[in-house]
C-alpha cells in the first residue's frame, strides 16, 4: 500500500521502467494522464475510468417493472457508481406512466444514515459533490427540463442530496453529457430502435448500458449495436468476480475480473525452435 499526494505518487509509478503493468480505478479525467505518463515506459495500462449509463425501456415493457428496476439501477449507492443508470431512455408510447411509476417509488425511497439503520440512500462523498449535483440539476431546468421530485429542504444534513427526477432531458444538457455521480435521474422519451440506439451511442463513456424489453429480436439488435463494454438485459444486476468488467472508448482500457481478467497482467511469448538434428556441426 502506497500512501501519498496522488499526482506525485503516479508520476513515479508511470516513469519507473521497473514497473510493468499499472490498474487503475477512478476517473476519465485522470486515465489519459496516466496514459500520458506512461507513453516513455510503454508500460501496460488497464483502466476503469467512468461511466454514463443509458437506460432504455422498450414500447412493449409493463412500465411498473421498468421503472422499479430504473429506480434501483439509478439510485444504488446514491447514484455514486459507474455503473448508475444516468440516461433512462423511454418509449414514447409508455413514457407516461412510466414517469407516473418511478416517480411512486422513487417517493418510497428514504434518505438517512445507515450507521443508524436509515434510509436507502445515504450522504455523498463530501459537500462538493452536494454542490455539483445542484448544478447539473439547475442547469437542466434553465435549458428546460422539468423537475418532478426532488425537494432538498428535505434533506437531513449538509453532505445529503435527496433524489431528482428530471423530464425532457435533451444532449445538450450537463444531466446528458457528465457522469453526475449524484441521485439524479434524467428521462428522455423516443420513437424508435434506431433512435435510441443513436442516443444511447451519444456519449464519450462507453462501460454499462441496460435494456428492458420482452423483444428476444430487439435485445439482440441492441446488444450488437450499443457502445459499451457491458451490457445487461432485463436485470440491474451484472457483476461479480467471473465478469470481464471493463468498458470502450473514454470509460478505459483492458477488463477486471473473469478469465479475461488475468490478460491484462500477462504477456504472450511465441517460441520458434527448429529439428534439433539439423543443427550446424552436430
């Protein structure tokens, strides 16, 4: 275990030549710094940098499940993980009264302090992280968004955020584009397959995407055509130790976990060796 000044400490891990191999967790921001460091050792790099989760709900899902699951794939860990649903990508035909049902049990969810035995969601990491989910929040209703819920003079302390449902989330917004890291869930209605699929690409991270439809055809058309390292259907569940965690484009490099997990740490050597007999003057 190293402890230290984050940016000295790396600066030395990258440059030393000793140093074969480097993992890292952590954020978009930091990984092409890494890489950067890196480039004089040519040394081997994974990397799990951040996510912006599109969560898409096909025409033919009963909204009740799909919203209950968009609450829990929104709101696990406050919506601080990679792997939060920060996109939820509706039918137009079912958006509605899926906004009707989230909105219900996003109601039921209870913000506390676990170390009390409250709540569902506990406090962000630290104050800043309160301060820029405000943010994405105002800048999202001053470029026309609507906010369903999300009343912080509820809130139970200085580092607690309580839940926000935005509707009509556009690209052009903060809630589209960054990964909020915050209990802020943003709801965007379409029309088609092809649609979704061009919304969903619509970003610089590429780590998790989750699909909720009944269409066999439909979930594969858009595990084939969706950007990202991971991709789950009809479950907000997809980790644990056998899968190759990981993700494309700015959301990293290489995979974690899984037999394809041992890769990064590996090297493949090709061995040439002529008959032994034909080996001048034996």
């Amino acid at each position: 275990m190293v402890l230290g000044e984050p940016a000295e400490v790396s600066k030395i891990l990258c440059s030393e030549p000793r140093i074969r191999a480097l993992s890292f967790t952590g954020s978009t921001r930091v990984g092409p710094r890494l890489i950067e460091q890196s480039a004089n050792t040519v040394k081997r790099l994974s990397l799990e940098l951040g996510g912006n989760a599109p969560f898409i709900v096909g025409p033919d899902m009963d909204p009740k499940e799909a919203a209950f699951a968009a609450v829990a794939a929104k709101f696990q860990t406050a919506g601080q993980d990679c792997l939060a649903a920060n996109r939820i990508l509706v039918h137009e035909s079912i958006h509605d009264e899926f906004v009707a049902q989230f909105t219900e049990r996003m109601a039921a969810l209870t913000v506390g302090n676990g170390l009390h035995g409250e709540g569902d969601l506990g406090p962000l990491i630290h104050r800043q992280a309160v301060e820029e989910a405000a943010a994405i929040v105002d800048d999202a209703i001053s470029q026309g968004a609507t906010m369903i819920a999300g009343d912080q003079s509820q809130a139970p302390g200085d580092n607690f955020f309580m839940p926000v449902l935005l509707t009509g989330v556009t690209p052009q917004m903060k809630v589209w584009r960054e990964e909020n890291f915050a209990p802020v869930g943003g709801i965007t209605a379409y029309s088609s397959d092809d649609e979704v699929i061009e919304m969903a690409n619509d970003t610089e991270y590429g780590l998790a995407a989750y699909i909720y439809t009944h269409d066999i055809r439909r979930i594969w058309k858009l595990m084939r055509a969706l950007e990202y390292g991971m991709v789950s259907g009809n479950s907000v569940k997809m980790t644990g130790p056998p899968v190759p965690f990981g993700g494309v484009k700015q959301s990293g490099l290489g995979r974690e976990g899984g037999a394809t997990g041992i890769d990064e740490y590996l090297e493949t050597k090709y061995y040439c060796l002529g008959a032994l007999g034909s080996v001048s003057g034996s």
